[in-house]
C-alpha cells in the first residue's frame, strides 16, 4: 500500500482433534501518524474505504482464488472470526448508518471477551464505540462472501469480536480476519 502500512499474514496448523486444520491471520499495521490517510477515518466504518484494510482484503481475496483454493471446496467447513475495534472517542448523538448489510438485530458477539449481543439498524444508527466495531467487521464479511464466491457453498461459521481500546487515536481503528 505505501511504505506506511504493512500487512501481515500468518499461518499455523493447529490440532482439532484427530484432525489438524490451518488457522490463517489476516492483519495490518499503520505506522503511528499515518492512520489519518491510510486507514478508518472516525466513525467510518466501510472497509472498503479504508486503504489499508481494502489491500488487506484484496490479499485474502488473491490468496484464496490462489494458495488456499484446494482448500476452498463445497461441503468444508470453515470458521471465521472477524475483529472489529474502535478507540475510545465517544460518539455523541448518532452517527448514521446507512443500511447497506441489513438491519443487524441481536448480533452474537464477544466484547472484550465477553459474550454479548449487539443491534444496529438504519433506524437507531450508531450510539456506542461496540456497535462501531461490528459494523466494520460485518463489512468485512460483506466483502469476503462478494469476493470469494466458493465461501457460499462451505459449511462457514461467522463469528464477530469487538474491541473498544480504551486510548483514543486512528491506530486504534482496526479490522482483523482469522479462517
């Protein structure tokens, strides 16, 4: 993306049983300064228009139409953790949510370890740093079912984590994918 951002991928087999199933991390880092331009802007929360979470996204696309596409078959199962975070800049009033993944209701969801349920619909916005963190990581699954079609026909599991640092700053604006 620029010599700002980097992107970090990481692989590891781990044991389930008497299987063993690959875990891949998909994260990126924005040097301190520069998430302004290269990353979520405040109260954003399109992934798509974050640059460094978009080159993030475009590796995960690449990597599974090429080096995990054996792996990608109907019928496999695969479990998805999506990491939304947010700083602890309050949000005062609401910031609009404009409705493009859905009415969320009830979301399953683990806020800072803890499980919880999170709602957000076009209707109520978005009142809490939680409900911002999940918007941006449901975006992320958005992208990730649009662009790797074979997902569709997997047995996926989706699960949501939501982080709220408590720092305020850009660096604290983040999405992470684990499959």
């Amino acid at each position: 993306l620029t010599d700002n951002t980097s992107i970090e991928v990481s692989a590891e087999v781990v044991p389930d049983g008497d299987e063993l199933d690959y875990k891949v991390t998909y994260k990126y880092t924005v040097k301190d300064g520069f998430s302004v331009s290269d990353d979520f802007a405040p109260g954003k929360y399109v992934a798509e228009k974050s640059p460094a979470s978009l080159a993030m996204l475009n590796i995960i696309k690449e990597s599974f139409a090429k080096d995990f596409a054996p792996y990608v078959k109907a019928g496999k199962s695969v479990k998805i953790v999506y990491t939304g975070s947010a700083d602890a800049t309050p949000i005062n009033g609401k910031l609009a949510y404009n409705g493009e993944y859905g009415d969320i209701k009830d979301q399953a969801v683990v806020v800072n370890g803890k499980p919880s349920k999170l709602t957000v619909t076009k209707a109520s916005g978005i009142t809490s740093n939680e409900q911002l963190s999940l918007v941006r990581a449901i975006s992320v699954k958005d992208f990730t079912y649009k662009n790797i079609p074979a997902l569709k026909n997997m047995k996926t599991t989706d699960n949501f984590v939501i982080e709220v640092s408590p720092n305020k700053g850009s660096e604290y604006r983040r999405v992470t994918v684990e499959f």
